[in-house]
C-alpha cells in the first residue's frame, strides 16, 4: 500500500531539482521534475508519488490530513504501525530520482 501524506518541504535544491520534505518526522528526498521550476518553496506542503513532488497542497488541508493520520496511528497497535510503514517504505511504486 502506497501512502500519499501531505509532507513539509525543508529544503530545495534547484541545482538537483529536488526537495527534501519531512513526511511526518521522516525526511526523504523528491524530484521536482513534474513541478512548474520555482513554484515548491521551503514551508510548502506538497504531495509525493514514486519519489517525486505531484502536487501542492493547502497548508489548512494538509495539516488537517495529518491530524486524521495521527489519529489512526494512535489507535493501531505497535505491530500494526510497524506492518504499516514497512509496507510503506517497501512499496514497488516507490522510487527516487
């Protein structure tokens, strides 16, 4: 299962065309090719698909995504959270540029 989390961009590399983002305390780096040149800024919320940034979205929107997913976290056990995530991280969809 891939997840679409809304993630926090914290840097940007305009030479690399990339992004590291913080999805949720775990930072990743994304491509920024599908992504007008100049338009995803540090602070931006974005949205990632098979290592790169898709789209932007709201920061109302996205903090309020993220208060859903903390709240189905809390109640999954620590088993199932792990399940989840390596799940997560080992979805072949999932590729960095």
């Amino acid at each position: 299962m891939c997840l679409s989390i809304p993630s926090k961009v914290v840097s940007v590399d305009r030479e690399k065309n990339s992004a590291v983002v913080d999805t949720m305390g775990v930072k990743r780096e994304a491509g920024l090719d599908l992504m007008e040149e100049g338009s995803v800024n540090i602070d931006d919320y974005v949205l990632i698909h098979i290592g790169f940034v898709m789209n932007k979205i709201d920061e109302e929107d996205a903090l309020e995504s993220l208060k859903v997913y903390h709240e189905i976290l809390a109640k999954m056990d620590e088993e199932e959270r792990s399940r989840v995530v390596l799940e997560d991280d080992n979805c072949e969809n999932r590729g960095a540029p």
